[in-house]
C-alpha cells in the first residue's frame, strides 16, 4: 500500500512540473505549436479545462494554472499523510 501511495505521490510531483513547463510554453512563440508541445497539451489541457471554466482569465492573465497546482499539491499532501498514516 505504501509503494502505491508514494507512486502516486511521485507522479503528481511531476505532473506538477509538466505543468508548469507547459505554462512557461506559452511565452514562446511556436513552442505550444511543436510537437512537444502538442504532446504536453494533451495531457494538461484536460486537467486545466476544468479551473478555465471556473476561474476567468484576468485579462490577459490565466491564473487558473496556479490554482490548479494548488489543487495537485493538496492531492500530493493528503497522499504522502496516508503514507505516514499506514
């Protein structure tokens, strides 16, 4: 069970920072457009979609991304507690 835990907790940990380097993409032009890009989008947009449709872009800020990492870092949190917790 812990194995599992740490696992997950791992993979958040890095999801977290696909995350944010897809985030940091978009000051790039074309990078978002490559094929790395295009890979990453795939895996983040639908995660991000979710805190898009709740939280507006301020203007031409879209702070949605950091709340999402919030979001992660909790999950992350209460994961590594059931890991101390067994």
């Amino acid at each position: 069970m812990g194995l599992v835990i740490s696992i997950i907790g791992q993979a958040i940990y890095y999801y977290i920072w696909i995350i944010i380097i897809y985030i940091f993409m978009s000051w790039f032009p074309g990078a978002r457009q490559s094929s790395i890009g295009q890979f990453m989008g795939r895996i983040v947009e639908p995660y991000l979609e979710p805190f898009r449709r709740i939280i507006p872009p301020l203007g031409p800020i879209d702070i949605s991304p950091i709340v999402a990492i919030i979001v992660l870092q909790l999950a992350q949190t209460g994961a590594y507690s059931l890991l101390n917790f067994f």
